[in-house]
C-alpha cells in the first residue's frame, strides 16, 4: 500500500516534484503488466528509465540481486483513474466506504501476487516517485508470499516500513539519493510534523483498517518515514534475514506478539517503548 497525495514530493530524495498530468485512457479495462512476461533489459541508473516495463525490470533485478530477496511474481493493474481503482477495490472485496477511503487515502494497494494502482495518480509524478512507489508495492507482494499468500496479522507499520526501506534502497540503488541524505529527508519531514510524540504508538499501527485511517490524519511522508525509521532500527540491530523470518511466521501462526519475540528475540513492547524512547538519537 502506498500513498497517493504525498506522491508529489519525493520524501527521500527532497526533489520538488513538477507535475505532468496525463490524459486517462478512454479504456476502462486497466493496463496490466506481469512480471515474468517483461522483456526489457534492466539498468541501474535512475535517469535511464522512462517506461513501466524497463523501471520493472530494473527494480525487480535491484531487489534480487542487490537485496538478495525472492523472485517476484506478480500483476500490475494500472485502473486509470481514482474511480476505477476504486471500483478494482470492490471486486476484490472491499466495502464501498472502505474503497471509497482507501482510493482518496492511497495510490496503490497490493495482494497477494497483484498491484492495483490508480495510474491517473501515478502519471501525475516524475519518475523517481513512480519508481518508488513501485519497489514499495512489489515488496508487499513478497510479504504475502511468505506468509503463504495470506496477509496474516503482521503489524501494518512493519509491512509499510519494510516496504518503505526497500524503495528508499531503490531511490539510493539508482542514484536519486545518498544513505545520508534519505535519512536528513526523513528526519526532516519527521520534525516538521511535529516530531515523534506529535506520532501515534506503533502498537496503534497494528491493522489496515488503522493505517489508512492515519494516514488519512497525518502528515504521510512524515508518517510512512515512521514506521520505515522502526523498521531500519530492526533491520540494523537484527539482519534483514530476521525480518523476512517475522513475515514468514505468519505462514505457521497469526500469533502476532509471539511472532515478534521469536523472530527478534524480544517482546514487540519491549522494542517499542526502547524506540520511542531513543528515536532521533
């Protein structure tokens, strides 16, 4: 799931975006791109890309080979404008007033093996955005696949932060950004929202449901560089390896607490109060 208003500054890389808005096909159908039927040749900077099939590409080889994650699997749907997406929402499930939120809240929201995307969203952003938001998505496809196709009960803010820190591994990867710099971005975007007690408490962030409802309150930039900012701490003091092992319990147990402790060797209260307490530091 990504975000659909704040796509038009690029969190991380602090570039101004310049809108170019589309014109949404006459086509209802949505455009839909597989993964393993692309044929474009990946590149590894950020500038040479400048259509979905060679920014695929080009992303999917960055997380297997750079990342050393999975083999993605996954469909693309680009709905062409917020109505369709939100009808997509509907048939997959979704409640009118849920899809009816979730399309005016996000941009995009994933499943297992598909992306729905509002493409009229997604054209309206330069590419460094679009690319972002696509790693983003590409990586909650992965989630499901190794909760085993389900969504289980892993903690929303730690689905959206590790998503969160493999498009900033994108952004850096191709060279929009620095380490540095992505983090100074973050940290910014974090203080000028109030700073992190202006931040609900990750245990707060559990369930979709209560995702997109502060997303919809909240700062996104400052409120998606969040949960990524947790999830990097994870990443930093327990291995990548450790969080892809967290997802992957929810194939065996929707025990999510218990899930928690056994992938990170302390209680998900513990890790909470410690980062609170240190954030910024």
């Amino acid at each position: 799931m990504h975000r659909s208003r704040a796509l038009t500054r690029m969190l991380s890389v602090g570039l101004a975006a310049a809108a170019a808005v589309a014109c949404a096909s006459a086509n209802p159908r949505p455009t839909v791109l597989t993964i393993s039927e692309i044929r474009a040749r990946p590149v590894v900077r950020g500038e040479w890309i400048d259509n979905y099939n060679t920014a695929l590409a080009s992303i999917v080889a960055m997380m297997t080979n750079e990342l050393k994650l999975p083999d993605v699997r996954a469909s693309l749907y680009f709905h062409r404008d917020r109505n369709a997406f939100r009808a997509a929402l509907e048939v997959d499930g979704y409640t009118p007033e849920a899809a009816r939120i979730t399309a005016d809240t996000l941009g995009a929201v994933s499943g297992y093996r598909r992306v729905l995307i509002n493409e009229d969203e997604l054209e309206r952003v330069p590419w460094p955005a679009r690319i972002a938001l696509l790693a983003h998505e590409l990586t909650h496809t992965l989630q499901y696949e190794w909760s085993g196709g389900t969504r289980g009960t892993s903690d929303q803010w730690l689905r959206e932060g590790f998503a969160e820190w493999v498009e900033v591994q994108a952004l850096i990867r191709f060279g929009f950004t620095t380490p540095a710099r992505a983090r100074a971005a973050i940290a910014d975007r974090i203080r000028d929202a109030g700073g992190v007690r202006a931040f609900p408490r990750l245990s707060q962030m559990v369930t979709f449901p209560d995702w997109v409802l502060l997303a919809g309150r909240l700062p996104q930039e400052a409120f998606y560089g969040f949960a990524g900012t947790a999830t990097e701490r994870l990443i930093e003091r327990h291995g990548l390896e450790k969080v892809i092992e967290y997802f992957q319990l929810f194939a065996l147990s929707d025990d999510r607490l218990d899930n928690f402790r056994r992938a990170f060797g302390q209680d998900f209260t513990e890790f909470e109060a410690a980062f609170m307490e240190t954030f910024g530091r």
